[in-house]
C-alpha cells in the first residue's frame, strides 16, 4: 500500500517541476467568488509538496471546508475541485466515489473513475458538478473522497497535497488542520487521524450564480478541428446579451491536448471580437486532458471582454509553427442543426473547412455562461474605518483631532453600508488596516470590508501606530498581513519582491483602500514602484489612495467632505470623487496606485458598481498636481 511521502519517481520530478513553475507564474484565484470566506477556498495554491494515493476500498480522504449561508443563497450550483493525477489501469469495478456531507441529511455522493477524469501524465483540476441543497450554511461541510473498489492495480487517483502555503506566512501550525487521510480504514492499521496530517489537501470550491446557458451541441462529437500550428484556427459566434448583473463568463471547450509540453510556450491564444489586445493565451495541458477528451474550461471578466446586445466572436489559434509542442483538438457537432455560428480552416496532409460561416458543415462544441461572483458580502456595502488620534510618543507624533473620520462613517452608513470595523487608537493594530480576512474567526481584519479607510500619522511607506517609540513605526508581532514584505526589515528591503507576485494565492475581498497619512505613499528612491503599499494590487484590490507630502486635520477634513458630496450626491467615480476632492480644496499631495480596468468604476450602489478585480502587475500611479 502506498503511503503519503512514497510518491512515485516520475511523479516526483513532475511535481518538483511543478512547484518550479508556480513559483514563477502567477497563482490562481483562490477566493473566485469574492466572498472573504477564505477558508472554502484559500488554504492552498498550486504548490504541490507532497501527495495522497487512493487505490482500493481502505483508502479515504477528507477536507473540511467553512460555508456560509451567503454563499449558498447567492449561488445556482457548485463545483468541488480536486488536484491530482490517475495511475494504473482501467478497472470497470474498481471506482472511487466523492461524497459530500457523509452522514448527513442531506448528503450526496459522485461515483467516478480516476482514469475517465484525471490524466495519468499531467496533474490537473478536474470537478465535479453538486447541487448547493447539499451543503450547510454557517458552519463546516466535509468533502470526503473514498475507494469503493477491491483491486489496488487499477483506477488509482493520486490528490495533491500542499505543504508550502500556510509556512511560508509564518503560522504557528503547519497547516490549517482541515485535512485528514487513512490507508487503512477498516483494517487494523492507521485509522482517520484527527484533522493534523501534515499539509492540507488539494481541495477547493466554487459557488456559481449563473445567469445565461448556451450551447449549440448534441454533446456527441462527430469530428474535430486540430490546431498545432499558425496555419489552424477556428472561431465560433455567440449573441450575448444581459452583462449588467453578471461579473464572469465561462467558455467550456470540449477538447484534448496533444503534444510536448511546454511551460515556456505561450503561443495559443482565445482571442474575442477580433481583438488582438483581447487575446487570452494559455498552455493546452492547463486547460486540456492530455490525449482524452473532456470539457476544458476558460474564465475571463464578462465585462472586460464581451459586448452587449451583441453577436460576440471567439478565435481559437496558435501564433507559433512548432507543431511538435502545445497543441489542442476541439470537438466537432456535424449532426446537429447547423446553426452557421461556426467555421474553421485548419491543415494535416490537405485542408479542412472553408473559413466561411456558410459552408462549413456542423458546430464547435462549445458551451458558454455567464455568472455573478459577488455575495452578500458585496451587496451589503461593508467599510472598516481605523484612526489614531492619541499616540504614546507626543514628541515624534502630536496627538490628532480627526472628527472627519467619524464624519465619514456616519455618512457610509446613512448610505446603507455596513460597518464592519470601526477602530481607534490602540485598537488598531497592522491587521485591521492590511491584512487579508482567511477565516471566520478572524473578526478584525482590514478585508472584511469593500472599502478600508485609515488616517492617522505616517512617514514615507510607514504607518504609524499608537505605541510608536520613535524608531518603530509598526508591530510586527502584529496579524498576518497581505505581503511577503511585513517579514522583512523595511529600510533594507523597500523593493517589491518578485515572491509576492500573485503566487500564494491571496485575493482581497476588500476593492479601495485609502490610507490618509502623511507622506505614507512617498516612494523611498523617487521611483513609483519602491512602494512596499502598492504589492495589495497584486491580490485584487482596484484602487490605492494616499499622500506622498504632508496635508493638515483642515485640509483632511475639507477633502473628505468633498469626496462624501462627490461620491454620493454627484455620483461621480470614485477615482474623480478624490481627485476633485483634492483639486477643489488645493490639495497637491494626492496620490493613487491603480489597475486601468478599475479606473472609471463606482461605489456599490452606484451606476455599474465597481468592474472585476484585476491580478496584474501593470500598476498605474497618478498624483495630484
């Protein structure tokens, strides 16, 4: 029997690649719904250290995952994600079966074979489709995994476990102690340990609030369209309509890949409307089954993208001519109804199709939605307001008279929004300004809320807190924040780090922070990237105020009226809300770090709302000049 820690050599030196390759791209969106809930989905990253082998019937894993009631209201389906790979051969008795809630009233299980949904070769997510009815709001739901089947050769399913993610922050434990696996269940053996294996499981959730379905297939294929190099493409036309309330949208293509892989190699691309700025590329093994064929699937902000009231066109194609590496199939319907919403043009030994709408024979097999990610987290409207007003070193920090804090929260709520923090002097602390909301216990915590506002003293990338002594101006003994930076000695190590690019999987909750403090933004070398603050773009948040020169209480106080008139009674944007807060009061030490997708977006609330969060590292700085 295999244990954890005898892993394969071949599957070893895929996963050390594996852990290479992470660490050099960006990481995955580990809280897709926006909803804060991390635990349901943030307690691993792509990292795979380690691995768990199932292959007959005594062999058993189980996650335990947090679940709000939000996320079940707000939700239509769910998908639970598994990383892993399949070994050994087909067994038509030897199954594995997924179970959800094992116990409970409303349980509900999936048989599966490990050889039919996963590839033997490449680890991989592959999902499984449940309703929401079988989850439990407000409290921990169990995701078990188990074989059922008596032959340890056959349909053996190997799921990653991630031992990486939790250290790397500095916790006290080595995991989050939500996973749990045996080798032997009902024998004599080991039995299900209590939640402390080393590591956590590979696991993680989507709750899915679809809007608009298509699909134009038969979901039989009858042939295909190949693309391994520049001379292959096809596309397919899609009439969208309805983006108002939906925030993501969803390709689904039926298809396999083929090929050398190559991490290097990023020359297929989906390109939308014709667009060249509007190509999406990905590796054929990260969204395909190498040499299987099964339903691949692509996610991209809706908005962003598509447009509305519209026939929108998808272009798949490979702008490189090595044919041997990085190549894909899609899936073709000849039987159904032509619906002359495809074509393609694609060569091996003579050419296949005609490029025309008209003539060309059948449909791409091509499933499409659109979903809204936001929760009630989001439609609540929640704001965090920190200030220090009384600090302990008078001489280095006098005390402040900030009233235009209370000013603002009162206006926040007279507005509908939701008070999530509202903290002064020594209760703020590092965490309830900058860190990331990771579990329901975690009550003060910056990214509870859509909108973070702090003002208090501050020097250039310093926030000072109340027990300042004049040499320190934070606690690092404080909360886990957002960034690699905080276990670092600042004045030694101001410049962004390529290890907090995205990798560990954090993704904010929280969409404007604005940090109201003097000189708190100004770069240390005059470059606007030696910014240690601007690293929380990395993680999804839309916008960063601050100042980089010092203001006056006055001057805070006119400013923050302004934006309060601006934002809710003018309607403005939020960026020209503070720019023209700032300009109308004469006010030149403004400053804001932001994604150009997120630019032009408003409060909750107000016109469109704010656009889908961003994970690029193309920041854009304005000042007030």
């Amino acid at each position: 029997m295999v244990k954890t820690g005898h892993v394969p050599f071949a599957i070893a030196l895929q996963m050390i690649v594996l852990s290479f390759v992470s660490a050099l791209s960006s990481g995955l969106d580990f809280d897709p719904d926006e909803s804060g809930f991390a635990p349901t989905t943030m307690d691993c990253d792509s990292s795979i250290e380690d691995a768990f082998c199932l292959d007959c019937y005594d062999d058993k894993l189980i996650k335990k995952i947090w679940v709000s009631s939000d996320e079940i209201s707000y939700s239509d389906a769910v998908q639970i994600y598994v990383y892993g790979l399949s070994d050994g051969d087909s067994g038509i008795n030897d199954l594995m079966k997924i179970i959800i809630n094992e116990g409970e009233e409303n349980t509900a299980y999936e048989e599966f074979y490990p050889t039919l949904c996963f590839s033997p070769n490449t680890w991989g997510w592959h999902y499984f489709w449940f309703d929401k009815e079988c989850f439990i709001g407000d409290t921990w739901n169990t995701i078990a995994i188990e074989g059922i089947g008596y032959d340890w050769t056959k349909e053996i399913l190997w799921v990653g476990i991630d031992k990486s993610f939790p250290t790397a922050f500095n916790y006290d434990v080595p995991d989050f102690q939500r996973s749990a696996w045996t080798n032997d269940l009902y024998g004599e053996g080991e039995q299900l340990n209590p939640i402390d294996d080393t590591g956590e499981l590979m696991i993680r959730v989507y709750f899915y609030n679809e809007q608009t379905g298509y699909y134009e297939h038969d979901y039989e294929r009858d042939d295909l369209v190949a693309i391994d190099d520049a001379s292959d493409w096809c596309e397919k036309t899609i009439y969208i309509n309805g983006l108002s309330d939906v925030t993501m949208a969803q390709i689904g293509i039926w298809g396999y890949a083929w090929g050398d892989p190559d991490p290097n190699q990023t020359d297929l691309y989906l390109e939308i409307n014709g667009d060249y700025g509007n190509r999406i590329y990905f590796h054929a093994y990260d969204i395909f089954k190498d040499n299987v064929w099964d339903w691949g699937i692509m996610e991209f902000p809706a908005k962003e993208y598509l447009n509305d009231y519209y026939w929108n066109t998808f272009k798949f194609g490979d702008e490189s001519w090595d044919y041997e590496v990085e190549n894909f199939a899609i899936g073709l319907d000849t039987d159904t109804i032509n619906t002359n919403h495809s074509r393609w043009r694609w060569y091996d030994n003579q050419w296949h199709g005609n490029a025309s709408y008209l003539t060309d024979q059948g449909e791409l097999m091509i499933s499409f939605c659109l979903f809204d990610r936001r929760t009630a987290s989001d439609y609540n409207k929640e704001f965090s307001i920190t200030f220090i007003e009384d600090y302990d070193n008078e001489t280095s920090c006098p005390d402040l008279d900030l009233d235009y804090a209370v000013t603002l929260k009162d206006e926040l709520v007279n507005q509908g929004w939701m008070n999530t923090q509202y903290l002064s002097d020594g209760e703020v602390l590092e965490g309830t300004f900058y860190q990331e909301f990771r579990n329901e216990y975690q009550t003060l915590s910056a990214d509870s809320a859509d909108f973070i506002f702090h003002t208090g003293h501050g020097d250039p990338q310093w926030i000072i807190l109340k027990d300042n002594d004049g040499t320190n101006t934070h606690d690092p003994e404080d909360d886990v924040a957002f960034t690699y930076e905080l276990y670092y000695p600042w004045q030694n190590n101001i410049f962004i780090l390529e290890s907090d690019y995205s990798e560990d999987g954090l993704d904010c909750d929280a969409e404007w922070v604005w940090y109201m403090s003097c000189d708190v933004m100004r770069p240390m070398s005059g470059e606007d990237t030696d910014n240690v603050f601007i690293t929380l773009l990395y993680h999804g948040i839309h916008m960063l105020f601050g100042n980089d020169d010092p203001f006056t209480v006055p001057q805070g106080e006119a400013i923050v009226e302004r934006f309060i008139y601006n934002i809710f009674t003018r309607e403005y944007t939020i960026y020209s809300a503070w720019r023209e807060a700032y300009e109308y009061n004469g006010v030149h030490s403004g400053i804001v770090y932001y994604h150009s997708s997120n630019i032009n977006e408003y409060f909750w609330g107000i016109e469109t709302g704010p656009n889908p969060d961003c994970y690029c590292h193309d920041i854009q700085c304005i000042r007030i000049p």
